[in-house]
C-alpha cells in the first residue's frame, strides 16, 4: 500500500516529541522525522535538497544560514527517512512536474540508494569512524557542510552521525565545548555544525544566524517593553517597536526606539487585537521592512528577533509556530519546548520521573468535557489518590488563572465550568489537572537560563509568597526562608536545571514550586522571562577573573537567540547581595470593599492616571544616611526602579503593574533585617503622584491617582515580615497579606 505525502498521525510523533527519542525510534517501520509534533513532508525535503528556488521546509522557516541551512537539515531528514519515503510515499509525480524533472527524479533515487550503501557499510563498525568525524568539529565546517554538502565524505559523515546516535550526541557535547573559540573565529561553521548535530525529533533552536542579529522586534509594552529598548540599544541593535496605536502612539518604549535610530510598527485595535495578534504582527512587521528596505527587506528580516517580553506572545506555541512559519525569529523557546514544558500534565510527569516524591497527589487528564471530568476526579477520589480541598487547574493556565480551589466533591461542577471557561476565552489547549491542596504553601522558584548548545545554568532561588489574587507583588532573593538549608537549596536547583535540560529549552524560563515543613513539590515550568528576574539579577554577578560583572538575564536572552553560547560556567556565578523586588502597581488596598472572588471584605482596586512626578532616591545620596542609623553593617545599597513611564505619561487600566522597585543589600550581619529597614526608607523616600483619568484618559481634577506604595510599607512593618526576615515564619504563606490586612481593618 502507498500512502501519501501528507502522513496520518502515528505512534511515532508521540515518541519524536521526546527530547532523545531518536534512538528510540529508528526502527520503527513507518518512521518519519516529525520534529516537536511539527511535520517535514518527502517532497518538501527532496526539492529543498534540489535547491528548487520555490521549495522550503513549511515548518522550519527560520533555519540558521538560510538556504545552505535548510538544505543541510533536508539532507539529514533524507538520510534518516529516505528509504521508508521511497518505499511507501508518493513523492516522484510532484518532482516530475518540474522543469528536467526526470533528471531530478533520478537524483534522489541516486541518493537514497548511496545513503542505503553508507548505512550498511559504517554500521559494521562505526566507532572505527569515531576520530575521523571529530575533525569535522572545526572552522572549516562552513566549508565541509555548507559549500561540499554533496561531498563523499561529507554525506558519509552526516549517514555516520544518523548510524550512531552517540557519535551524534559525543560531537554536539564537542560543538559545545568548542562554541566559544568558534563564534568567534567562524561563526557560520557554528550554525552548520549545530545543524549537523541537533536532535532531528526536536525542533532546532529559533535564532538568527549566529552574530548576524540587527534588529530587535519588540513586541511587549509597559516597563518590559521599555527594558526591552533599552537593552537591544546597549548591544548595538536597532528596536523595532510594535505597538498599539490607540493606547501607546506616544509610549515611552516608541520614544526611545525613535531617538536611538529605531523604527515602529502600528498595530490596529485593542490590547487582545494588537499585542496578541500574532497574525496582525506579523503582517506589520513584513510592511514595515517593505517600506524601509525595498528589494532587501527579506534578508534585513532574516537579521531580526521578535522578543515578547512577558507579554501575550510569551508561552504561546501558536504565536512561536506562525512566527517560524513566516520566517521570524521569536527569542525564546520552539514551539514544541513550550507545549511539553508548558503543559502541567507534561511537567508533572518528568516531575514524578526525575523525584516522585516532589509531586502532589492528583489525576491529570485530557478531557475537555465536563461530565467525563467530573467522572474521572470522583473515581481517583473514591480511590484514595488524593483528599480534598483540591485544585482544579487548566494544564496551561498561568498568571493564576484557568483554576478554582474545590474544598468538596460538592463543588467540583462549578470549578468545571469555571476553569472550562476561562480555557475557551483564553483560546489554552484542553486539558485539566486536579491535585490536592496543600494549604499555606511558600511560594519558590528557581531561575535558568540554557543556550541552543545546551549549556545550562541556574541562578538561585526566589520566594514569591508575598501574594494578592494569586498573583505576586513583592518577591525576594535568595530566601531568607532557606538561608540554612544549602542541601535543599542544591537539590531543588539541580532539579531545575535537569528539567530543563530533558524537554531542550533554549532561553530564559523559570521553575516554580510549592514549600512546606521541609518538603518541596513542583507546579511547573513558565518558559518565559518573568516579572520578578530583576531581584535575581540585583544579587547576581558573574566572576570574570578578578573582575564581577553584572548579570542581565534580558541581555542574555537576546544573546541567546542572536546564536551566543552562554560565556561563564555555573561556579563563577556568585551571590554579592540579598534583595527584594516590589511591583509598584496603580492600586490601593480598599479594606471597605467586597471581593467578589472570595467573598471577603477588602482588596486591592486597580486605577488609571496621568502620571506628574516619579520620584525614586539615589542609593549614594541614601547610604550614608542608613549607615549613620545602622552603623558599618551596610556594605553596600543599591536601588533600581524599572519603569515603562515618565512623568507626562498616561497609564490606561490595562495592567496596574507600572514599574519594578528593587532594593538590595550587602551586609555581612543581618542582611534580611537590615534589607528589610532599608526597604522601609526607601518606600518612604519614593514619590510617585498623578491625577486619576477617565477612560478617554482626560484627568480627573482633585482625584489622586493611587498606587501601592504605602501599601507595601505597611506589609513590611507587619510582624509576619520582621520575624520572617530574623527567623523562621512557618505560619507564613501565600495568603498571609490579604488575610493580615483584612484581619488589620476589623474593628477594634
């Protein structure tokens, strides 16, 4: 029987979304190279390999080195599928309509049967092949895979690495350890020796070709937009700003890439209808280089980067597979890291995989409808697998949404329809998770960062449990909770960084986790930048000799994506300080007003102003003050506002976070207490005023716009946080802050 070029789903594509499944499955009679779910068709792959003007890998629009790029990984696709394509696809009669298509035709019978002869002959023996192959790892690969791709002994080595899996994975490990030296005498061979060794059942890595990045396409808004900006201009990119033309015409994030030589692309319509309009980008993003490159404008684009900050393009597989498949470079993961680390269900399995006991009791399942959901909870309860109160979550929800707490199997059928809702408005996969509740968990997470290459490194820890609505607003580094638990500490992060070594991430991303009473359990991997980095990059450096540098995580994303392995091993990363992070947000805490979500009296209500004055003190002006109060305890003082607005601006009810404070100390005593005060004074020190506006954004007279401010003081002046920041808390959680400020306005 022949089947046709468009295959039907196998049993294969589960097993090629495996990070090291090819191995696996090679022998499997019906196999085809499926990367991450995607598909590379036969006839997309021979008539790449032709170099057909017209032909291209549909999924993989975004390959390093273009052209000579794509038609080294078709040749690979070939050489593993070459044989099962001939024997049982139609391929000959779309090949034999092309001009000398007989020709063409025999060229790739010529090829698939030297690729059979190459396999039975270096299968005798591989290893014997072993020292031979290495000599590939070197500068003259642009030359061996690039230029020779048709070579003898270019395509015996390419069949060589499909032969022997190891070989293949021993020169990816040398690619690694010889991508310093190569990037920075021939960084095309990098990119071609990357492609040669990258696992064919996983996507490659979506970045430019390696140092040829240019521009910077900026597709979040707010403080991230703006950080965004700025940190393209210090490395000597150009921004291109997408924004919406309704709410942001004039934003700070547009003013900047305007004076430093960037250009800007109106989006049309609301926050949804522009910010995440992956189609709508996309086609602006192509007008605009039109317009200012001409003729050029396609290989300008094949410079540039769409960085979604942590907007509405991050964590969207959907919006990575359409940019890939139209050519644009997204900095961060593909599209099928995303799916697999993304989904809870995915991550709870390589949870119970790499620690079982680092997991909560629950049921994950794939069902989107309610009655087969109710029935599947009720069975694993009635089983023992888990009590209740429970959670009932959307498997890629995030930002505490997609989830409802179920206290009894009475109230599982309105979590349903809760979490089944916000799963259609929010356009997420199907697919739930419930899983017991422990209560009155401390919120962690650790943060990493892994190049295409695979070098990964992780940076500390962060405690997030300062909470309000399941959402974060001050967060701290390193916790001061696991300050005396350094084994913990290691066997969390070196958790972490296997995760994100088995599902082949590339970028920045963070995993998150629940602690109590000495016992850890995973809740999942966000494979996006997050708000909190900055307080993991203010108590970071890297040690370069005798030198510390900086560590900026944004940088190294875009680094990352721009083809550069990470530069510095795990143990030159060094803590100087222990900081803590506040989201300065457009809301006041409202202790007369009912919360709908809980039916609790107090919350915190959103506004929207026009801001008159952003006042933050400069931590040289401030030490010497602190010193004289706290004597030579304090080493050093610094304070860092990130910020998407200036004075002058108008922040539309959109999302109240506006700005980033982020306090760090260095003290060799003390350092939470004192972290702790001196946050006090600096809050105290922070002037930040404006006047409220309607939602056509005109000012509203003798209305002062509000912010979080003093909300924040008062959190740290609570005894929770002074014996949290001298001792232990343990009855400190992530509901401690509203449930203390509720508790602070009873009466009496």
């Amino acid at each position: 029987m022949t089947a046709s070029s468009s295959p039907s789903p196998t049993a294969s594509a589960a097993v090629a979304s495996q990070p090291g499944a090819a191995a696996r499955a090679t022998n499997h009679p019906l196999q085809i190279v499926n990367p991450g779910g995607g598909h590379v068709s036969p006839k997309q792959a021979f008539l790449v390999w032709l170099r057909h003007p017209e032909a291209r890998l549909a999924d993989l629009g975004t390959v390093v080195q273009g052209e000579r790029g794509r038609r080294l990984l078709a040749t690979r696709y070939i050489i593993a599928n070459g044989s099962v394509w001939d024997a049982r696809y139609v391929w000959r009669p779309a090949v034999l309509d092309l001009p000398e298509g007989k020709a063409h035709v025999a060229a790739v019978e010529a090829l698939i049967a030297d690729v059979g002869r190459l396999k039975e002959e270096l299968s005798a023996d591989p290893r014997a092949h072993h020292a031979w192959a290495r000599a590939f790892v070197s500068a003259d690969a642009e030359q061996r895979l690039g230029q020779q791709l048709d070579e003898a002994d270019t395509r015996r080595f390419l069949v060589l690495l499909q032969v022997d899996e190891q070989l293949r994975t021993e020169l990816a490990a040398l690619v690694r350890a010889q991508a310093e030296e190569l990037l920075r005498t021939s960084p095309a061979a990098l990119d071609f020796l990357y492609l040669a060794t990258t696992d064919l059942y996983a996507y490659p890595a979506t970045t430019v070709s390696a140092k040829a990045m240019k521009y910077i396409i900026v597709a979040d808004k707010g403080e991230m937009g703006v950080r965004a900006v700025r940190e393209c201009i210090a490395l000597g990119l150009t921004p291109v700003v997408c924004h919406s033309l309704q709410d942001d015409a004039n934003a700070l994030q547009v003013r900047l890439a305007r004076e430093h030589g960037g250009f800007t692309v109106g989006l049309q319509g609301t926050f949804r209808e522009t910010y995440a309009n992956y189609a709508q980008i996309t086609e602006k993003v192509f007008k605009a280089f039109k317009e200012k490159f001409a003729e050029s404008w396609e290989q300008e684009l094949a410079l540039a980067a769409v960085y979604p900050g942590y907007g509405p393009l991050a964590e969207n597989a959907s919006a990575i597979r359409h940019f890939r498949q139209h050519g644009l470079v997204f900095v961060g993961p593909m599209q099928d890291v995303v799916e697999r680390a993304g989904d809870k269900r995915t991550f709870r399995s390589m949870v119970q995989r790499l620690d079982p006991s680092a997991v909560t009791p629950g049921v994950t399942l794939e069902a989107s409808d309610a009655a087969e959901i109710q029935a599947r909870v009720e069975e694993a309860y009635r089983a023992g697998t888990f009590t209740f109160p429970g959670r009932l979550k959307a498997a890629n929800g995030g930002g505490g949404r997609g989830q409802a707490v179920v206290k009894d199997l009475e109230g599982l059928p309105a979590a349903i329809t809760k979490v089944l809702g916000e799963i259609a408005s929010n356009g997420w996969d199907a697919g739930v998770m419930f899983e017991q509740n422990i209560p009155e968990t401390v919120h962690l997470e650790v943060q990493v960062l892994r190049d295409r290459y695979g070098n990964t490194r992780h940076f500390g820890m962060r405690d997030c449990s300062e909470q309000r609505a399941s959402q974060k607003i001050q967060e701290e580094a390193p916790p001061a909770l696991l300050r005396n638990k350094p084994e913990l500490r290691e066997r969390v992060q070196t958790l972490a960084v296997r995760f994100a070594e088995d599902v082949g991430y590339v970028g920045a991303g963070t995993i998150e986790l629940m602690y109590k009473e000495g016992r850890y359990y995973f809740l999942e991997m966000n494979t996006r930048i997050q708000v909190e980095h900055p307080v993991t990059e203010e108590v970071h450096a890297i040690r370069r000799g005798s030198e510390l540098e900086p560590l900026n995580l944004v940088q190294w994303q875009m680094r990352i994506a721009n083809g550069e392995p990470i530069d510095f091993a795990q143990d030159q990363l060094v803590v100087t300080h222990v900081g803590r992070e506040f989201r300065i947000n457009a809301e006041s805490w409202k202790p007369n007003l009912k919360d709908s979500r809980d039916g609790g009296m107090g919350l915190f209500l959103p506004n929207a102003g026009t801001f008159d004055k952003i006042e933050i003190p400069e931590a040289s002006s401030l030490v010497a003050k602190l010193k004289e109060t706290f004597g030579g305890a304090i080493k050093d003082l610094k304070i860092r506002f990130d910020c998407g607005f200036e004075a002058g601006d108008i922040l539309v009810n959109k999302d109240p976070t506006f700005g980033k404070l982020i306090i760090s100390v260095a003290a060799d005593e003390n350092a939470y207490e004192l972290l702790r005060q001196v946050c006090i004074a600096v809050l105290q020190q922070t002037h930040i005023e404006g006047r409220q506006v309607r939602a056509d954004g005109v000012a509203l007279e003798g209305m002062p716009f509000q912010t979080n401010l003093a909300d924040h003081i008062g959190i740290l002046e609570m005894p929770m946080m002074q014996k949290h920041m001298t001792d232990a808390a343990p009855e400190r959680h992530v509901n401690w802050v509203v449930a203390a400020l509720r508790n602070a306005s009873k009466p009496g």
